[in-house]
C-alpha cells in the first residue's frame, strides 16, 4: 500500500530590513492546494495582488499590514522566482 503524507515543504526564506526574524513560505509547489488554486483562478486579473498578499499575510502575519507596496511586491517577485525554479508556475504581480 502507496502512503501519501506532508513530505517537509521547500521554502522561500529572506528577512526584512533590519528585521532578524527570518520568514519563511512555501514555495507554489508546496503551498496547500486552497491557497494555489485561489491565487490561479485570479491570475491575471485585478485581485490578484491583493490574492498574494493574502498568502503572505498567513505565513507572515500582520507584519504585511505594514510593508510598503514596493515591498510586498519585491517579495512576491522573488517567491516567484524561487517557485518557478522549483517547477511551479506562479501569476505575475
């Protein structure tokens, strides 16, 4: 009999300036299936900004409340980047 189990997600870590938390989020691949799937149905379109930040804000908390847009969308740039290495397409922000 085949077992299927939460093999230890990739992740994408950095840290924030002049922050020494380290944050880490899974990479596209490794995300559960509600959140990629939310953020697939709104690629491309007007929410699908606000659908990735959503994602930060879960694995990041509220510290995303206070990151600036220049920010938020560096991190998602390079989380991007770091999936689509891992064989994960990802939407563009």
């Amino acid at each position: 009999m085949r077992k299927f189990g939460k093999d230890a997600p990739e992740l994408f870590s950095f840290q924030l300036q002049g922050d020494k938390k380290v944050y880490k989020i899974p990479l596209a691949a490794s995300l559960p299936y509600s959140i990629l799937r939310k953020m697939q149905l709104h690629s491309n379109d007007e929410s699908e900004f606000d659908v990735q930040v959503e994602m930060l804000r879960k694995y990041m908390g509220d510290v995303v409340d206070e990151l600036d847009t220049i920010t938020l969308s560096d991190i998602l740039k390079a989380w991007g980047v770091a999936s689509s290495d891992q064989g994960a397409e990802v939407g563009e922000s």
